[in-house]
C-alpha cells in the first residue's frame, strides 16, 4: 500500500496530462495478446522477463458520468509474458496544484487488490485476462462533485509495473435500489422473477432500466432489458417480472443490473444483485416481514416470501394473550411469481389504540402449502403458526399525513369550525391545507411569502389567516373563508418598517452642570417575524428570528389599524445598568445625534436632537431644532413637533438584555387578552417568559399595553438555565404552563403575576405544550378534580404527549406518538364529522409530517 500511495503522489503532479490520455494505444506485441499500453514509466515492454507487464482499461469509457456515491464496474485487461504479480484498482481525486505546493491525492473509491484477501492466488505464467471490480465509494461518501481518475496499477513477476487511468465525471444523479429480490436469494426454475426497483432523486427521475441476465453457459439463455419513463416523479418505482427458463442449472446465478435516469440525463445507478436458481426442490415459502416497533393504525407491515410461486400473502394480529385481534392477506392470480414483497395495511380499529400486540405473516405457496414469519437472517422456512417469529409492535395514537412537499414545517394553526389545519412549510414558501373531510393536503396549497414560520388565526376575524414571513420582513393575510382546493393566493400583506435603536450616556459635571453626551450608531436587529399571536385588541405581536448578521432576537408589536403600521419593540422585561442615572436607550426614532458638540474649554453643554415622523404614516422625518442638552428634554422636543411621534426613551435600561437567543415561542390566551413569549434556548443565560396583557381597541394607535417586568422562567422553574422548549395560556390567561426540564404552572393575572403554582416532573426534553381549548385554570379554587378544564397536554422527547391535571399536577393519560413531536402542538374541539366519541383533537409536527390524534374519554383517567 505504500509503494501505492507513492505512486499516487507521483501521479498527482501529472494530472493534467491524465486526462487527456484515458484511451490507450497498443504499441507491443506479447505473447497470446495483441498488444499494450505506454504505463506511467515509459514505453511497454517487450513481454520478455522483466519487461513491463500492459494493462489498460476496457469500462468504463473515458469521460463516463458516475452518480455520486454509486460503485463502479471497472473490467482491466492485464497482458504479460512473466505471469501476474499483483493488480490494484482504485478510484483517486487529484485536486490542487503542485507548482503552487497545493497538490492532494484523495481517495474516493477505496483500492481493490486482485487476488483479495485470502482468495486463491493468481496463476504464473504468461497471462491475458480480464478482471472486472465493482469499486465501492469511501464512506462517508465525498460529496465532491469533480473528477475521479480510475487507475489500475499491475505488477508482473519480475516486479515491473505498469499503469493505466481513466478518469470520470462524477455528478448527482438518482438514487437507485432493488427493494425486491435481495442478495442471495434463490429462485426455481419455471417460476417469474418477481422485480421491484425504486430510483429517487430531488428534481425527478424520467427513466428506469432494469437488465436481468443469467449466465452465458445457460441451454436457454437468458438476457431481459425492461425499461419504464416517467413523468419527473421524485420517486419512481418499477415492478416487472421475468420468467427463469426451467431449465436454468441449479445455483446459476442471475444478475440484475438496475440503472436510472434524471429529468437532466443524469445517470444512476446501484450495485447489480445476484440471486441463484434453486438446485433442490422448493421447500415451503420462506417468509419475513418488516414491522416498526412502534404503528399508527393505518401503517404497513411488509411481507417479503419467497418459494414455489406465491399465491397469497397476509398478517395476523394479536393480542397480549394470543387473542384474534385481526388477519388479512392477498391473494395473487397465476402466473405465480417469487419473491413477493408486499406492504399491507393493518387497518385497525382506533379502539387498538395505546395497546401492544405481536405481528405474524404468512405465505401460501403455488401447492398450497403455508410458510410463516421466520427470523432475519434464518433461511429455513418455519412451517408452523406456533413456531412462527413474532414481532411485537406498541400501537400508538393518531395518523401522520405526510406533506405533498418535502419541507421543514415550521408552525400549525387549526380552524376547527371548518375541519382544516393549515402547517407552514418553509422550503416552499406555502401553506399546506389538510382537511378533515378528506383526510388529505390540498394538492397546491397557499402561496404567501418569503420562509413562512409562525402561523394565528386572526382574532379579529376568523377568516383570515396571519403568516409570518421569516424570509423577509412582512406578514401575510390569508383569506380562509372559502374552498382551500380554488385557494391560489393570499389576500395581501401586512409590511413592517425597520426598528433601530439608540444609546445615549449623559454625564453632567457637579461643579459646572456641563453636559456632554454620547451617542451610539443605530443598533439594529434582525426584523424577521418568527412566531406570531393577534390579541383581542387588534394588535399583532411577534419574535423575531436571528440570523447570522443580526444573531439577537427580539420581541415586537405593530397595529394594523395603523395605514402603514410601526413595528415597535417590546422592552420591559429588560435588566438595568450599572449606572443607570446616565444612560438612555432611545426606542422608535428615526434619528439620533449630537447636534452640537461643546469646545472643552467653553461653560455650554452638549446638545442632542432626535428626529422622528408622525406614527402610522409615511411622512417624512422631522429635524427639530438643535437646543436641547437633555435627553427628557429632547424627547419633550419631538412630541412638540411631531404630536403623534411614538419615541420612547427608557433610562437605565441594558439594551443587550433584551437580545433574545434561538427560538421564541409565543401563545396566546383563548380570548386574546393576553400573549406570553417564551425564549427557546438560553446558553449560559436563563430562559425567559414574558407576559403582554392587550384588551385596548385598535383604533388606539398609541396606547401602550401592559407588559410584564423582568421575570425569569428560571425564578419560576427553579432551574438557572433551562430552555423553554414550548408554553401555553388557558382560556381567560388565568394560568401560564411551560414545558422546560418539568412542566410549570404559574397564575397570570395580577397581584399574583407570574408565580409559580405546581410542578410536574414530565420528561426531561420535548416539544410544545398546550391546555384544553376550554380550559380554565382558576389558581384559587379547582373546577372538580376531574374536570377536563384542569387538563394540559405536554409533548416529550420520549414519544409521548402526557395528559396534566393542571391544578392538581398529577398525569391524567398518556398518548403514545409514532415519533418525537417538535415544536408548539395545538388542541381544539371535534371537528364536523368526527365519531361521537371524540370529545377533542391534538396536532403536532413530526419529521414525518402532521399528526392528527383524536382524544376519547377513555384516554383520560
């Protein structure tokens, strides 16, 4: 291997002359060959002991396209007179420059050498063969879309080397699989073949081609090429079928060579498979079957049999005691094929669920006889029910509806009334509508804006729907009041200004009262809106989400009514500065400056100017005069100026406190009177909550609401440093519930504001949490002690969504999910047409899609 990589060094200083010379020219006659190639050292030899042995590459072809992470076949020829030493291929990456001392060899395809390991040495003598490898990608795969030089070095007898290069073009094509027959599996004679291949690519596959060849020795020979196109499927599956002939020898081998092509002519391809005719009578179906340890009622259990053609496939299902609890199979017409692999629905009744139950399958023969489900990896067919393997399976809770887009889900809203969900996926800049009556996503979707996030059903009308467009800086409004199938557009958007803020220190001498001042250039933030709530007054409330240029976040308020809303910070939960009787962050101004800078030597004092336009409008900004040497003072300036100015200078306050890390979940109470953010993940600093209680009419424009002072989650949690992975308000914001280490509850109306009530010790990591929409957690006095008004629902990293009595802190029910849920779940009430038996919904998110859980009584203890 060394002298190799030597080797390789020495070629990577040639590299450009490599690629010009991939086809070799025949220069030497030897003995029993035609000829062969110039190696690396010079000319070919002459075939005589200690010439140069010559060797050349047949395929693949100079300049042949290879899909990233697919093997190569590579066929060398090697010729020499003095017998073969040893034959190494492999697939190299010269990159860099080598007058520059930037030269690198990487190896992308890991070196072959012939013989391998512990097989039997290669013959002496003179030689002319053919070797043919399949050269398997170096994991982890580079994903490096360049250049790969195939080299072959060969040593013959008497230690002479020669080297022969191809080099290739690696691109990104489909992703190509045979799902069914597998590796190794036998076939009889007489019996179709049964084939399913899968090719999957982002931007859609147009061709499949599936070669199957038996060997060349075979009396009736056997070689099927079956092609299929497809209309730009992202994921396209062939099933086809070839008949072996009857009589194919026994333990002949059949290759199947499955290739594919992108809608860009983007080839891939797989490693071919081999399967072997079946030298012995066929035995009973050899059975096994792919069950999730974990299944919604709708999921599949695949079934994979093979034996003397397959008439049927099925399953059975039962109980912790062995009861029935359902079998259901297939039944296939003749021609009989095998392998089967089959995908059955085990359609199960929605009472099953939270139970555990064990899984067989089963297979009936072309004969009638029966195989039953044996482990992985057992190759003896299990001829017997009570022998069978059986997988056992928890049936959890819910269906998943997977999104017709591939994309990152970023928030959900439910409109209950009208039996939709509506889930913002970012990688589309849409909506997906699922709705209820058709257990589906509507097939287009909504367009709105840049990176949709967080996603409220306007409080003050249940028509529309409000998006926030973290990709850019506006909300978009989303009429929701008619057929979401004919929906093509949103209905307009809401536009947000910029928001900059200003550091002034004003220090006065005691002895003279001269002032100077100290302005800071405009601290800016990231102005995205991540998630988002609309109180009952009108106003929109909204996180901002950080970016790499702006990393702090923050929270922000505007008012529609406004024509041209303001977005204006939310700064109250902030903390002090040391010396807080000489600094102001001055809020909403347009500008801020020293106007006039006072000589050192001169008694007057600094002066200070704010600009700033009338509130709501696009008017432009007002420059007052430069008089005034106080902050308060230059404040009371601009309101004179400008009446309907809404600047704000708080003092004392530290700006970078109200920097806000991650992700900031926002909730809002079922009558919209109050908004509680909760901060996502915190670092070295603690979690916050902050509270925003808004019932004053929109027209209002510069009214400000009640904001809660600095509170931090970790005072109520008891935790320094815990995140807020989700939060949720009651009904009439009487109580506030956070998912972080446990789960805590505090009151939230005053003089008991934001103090912690009870805990309950839920896991330790998860998702969102939320209370019963009817939920009215009354702090002083419990509505019964099974009341579903106490009920909160908090998502876990332990598959699972815990049912909390929120007044009494004690777990009510469990519901099981197939996967971890993450970020905020939503509850509501029944929607039009579900059974009586659903007294409320739960929805949350997973990797897999939207999940739909229909709660029952019997889920509530």
């Amino acid at each position: 291997m060394r002298s190799l990589l030597v080797r390789l060094v020495t070629l990577g200083t040639a590299v450009a002359l490599i690629a010009g010379c991939d086809q070799r020219s025949i220069t030497t006659a030897v003995p029993g060959g035609t000829g062969g190639g110039t190696g690396s050292g010079g000319s070919g030899g002459s075939g005589s002991s200690g010439a140069k042995p010559l060797v050349s590459i047949d395929t693949p072809a100079a300049g042949a396209l290879v899909n990233l992470g697919d093997s190569i076949l590579v066929a060398v020829r090697v010729r020499d007179a003095a017998g073969l030493q040893s034959l190494t291929i492999g697939g190299y990456s010269f990159r860099g420059d080598a007058s520059l001392g930037t030269a690198t060899v990487t190896k992308r395809y890991d070196a072959l050498p012939v013989p391998a390991p512990g097989a039997p040495a290669i013959r002496t003598g003179p030689i002319d063969t053919l070797v043919r490898r399949y050269l398997k990608p170096v994991a982890p795969v580079d994903t490096t879309q360049d250049s790969v030089v195939v080299l072959a070095i060969a040593t013959n007898s008497a230690g002479a080397v020669d080297t022969a290069r191809r080099t290739l073009r690696v691109v990104t094509g489909p992703r190509v699989r045979v799902i069914s027959p597998v590796a190794g599996d036998s076939v009889q004679p007489g019996i179709a073949l049964a084939l399913q291949v899968q090719a999957t690519h982002t931007e859609g596959v147009s061709r499949m081609t599936v070669r199957v060849q038996g060997e060349a020795s075979w009396p009736t020979k056997l070689d099927t090429t079956i092609t299929q196109t497809f209309n730009s499927a992202k994921e396209a599956n062939l099933e086809a079928s070839v008949l072996i002939p009857q009589n194919a020898p026994g333990r002949g081998r059949i290759t199947i060579t499955p290739t594919a092509t992108d809608v860009n002519r983007i080839p891939g391809s797989a490693v071919p498979v081999v399967v072997f005719v079946r030298a012995t009578p066929a035995p009973a179906p050899r059975v096994t079957q792919e069950v999730p340890t974990r299944a919604e009622i709708r999921d599949t259990v695949i079934i994979t049999a093979s034996g003397d053609g397959i008439a049927a496939v099925g399953f059975i299902v039962r109980d912790s005691t062995g009861g029935l609890i359902r079998r259901d199979s297939i039944v296939y017409a003749a021609p009989y094929l095998s392998p089967r692999r089959a995908a059955l629905s085990l359609a199960l009744s929605p009472s099953e669920q939270g139970r555990r139950v064990t899984i067989t399958s089963f297979a009936i023969d072309r004969t009638g006889r029966y195989g039953y489900s044996v482990p992985s990896g057992t190759s003896t067919p299990i001829t017997v029910d009570s022998l069978a393997h059986r997988d056992s399976l928890l049936l959890v809770h819910g269906l998943t509806y997977k999104l017709l887009r591939p994309g990152i889900a970023g928030d959900l809203a439910v409109d209950a009334a009208r039996g939709r969900v509506f889930v913002s996926n970012t990688n589309f800049n849409l909506l997906e509508v699922w709705r209820r009556d058709q257990a589906r996503f509507t097939p287009n979707g909504v367009a709105v804006g840049a990176l949709p996030w967080g996603l409220t059903v306007s409080a003050t009308s249940g028509d529309t729907l409000l998006v926030a467009n973290s990709g850019g800086t506006n909300i978009s409004k989303v009429s929701i009041a008619g057929d979401p199938d004919s929906w093509v557009a949103e209905s307009g958007r809401i536009l947000t200004r910029n928001s900059v803020l200003f550091e002034v220190t004003e220090t006065r001498d005691p002895n003279t009262n001269k002032v100077r001042l100290v302005v800071s250039p405009p601290i800016s933030y990231s102005d995205r809106p991540q998630y988002i709530a609309q109180s009952a007054g009108g106003r929109i409330y909204y996180s901002t989400r950080p970016t790499t240029a702006a990393p702090a976040g923050t929270l922000r308020y505007l008012n529609p009514a406004e024509a041209y809303p303001e977005s204006r910070q939310i700064w109250r939960y902030g903390k002090s500065v040391g010396d807080a009787s000489s600094k102001f962050v001055i809020f909403n101004a347009d500008f801020v400056e020293v106007c006039f800078r006072a000589p050192a030597d001169s008694p007057e004092s600094d002066r200070i100017r704010i600009y700033d336009h009338a509130s709501g409008t696009k008017n432009d900004m007002k420059q007052p005069a430069c008089t005034e040497s106080l902050v308060a003072d230059a404040v009371g300036q601009i309101y004179s100026d400008v009446p309907t100015s809404d600047v704000e200078a708080v003092q004392g306050l530290d700006y970078a406190s109200l920097a806000l890390t991650d992700t900031t979940f926002v909730s809002e109470s079922g009558d919209r009177k109050w908004i509680a953010f909760g901060e996502g993940k915190t670092g070295a600093r603690p979690a916050r909550a902050m509270m925003v209680n808004d019932t004053l009419p929109a027209g209002t424009s510069l009214a400000v609401p009640f904001f809660s002072t600095s509170i931090d989650v970790s005072d109520i949690m008891e935790n320094a440093a815990e995140p807020v992975f989700g939060l949720a308000l009651d009904k009439f914001g009487k109580a506030l519930a956070v998912h972080g280490a446990q789960s805590y509850f505090a009151a939230v109306e005053n003089p008991f504001h934001l103090r912690l009530q009870g805990k309950y010790a839920s896991f330790s990591a998860g998702a969102g949490i939320a209370f019963h929409p009817e939920a009215d957690v009354s702090p002083e006095s419990p509505d019964g002690t099974a009341s579903l008004k106490n009920l909160a629902f908090v998502a876990s990293a332990n598959g699972t969504i815990e049912i909390v009595d929120a007044f009494f802190y004690k777990r009510r029910g469990r519901v099981n999910t197939k996967t971890n849920l993450y970020g905020p779940i939503r509850a509501s009430g029944p929607m039009p047409g579900d059974p009586p038996s659903v007294i409320m919904k739960l929805y949350g998110l997973s990797k897999d899609g939207l999940v739909v859980i229909d709660v029952t009584a019997r889920d509530i203890q």
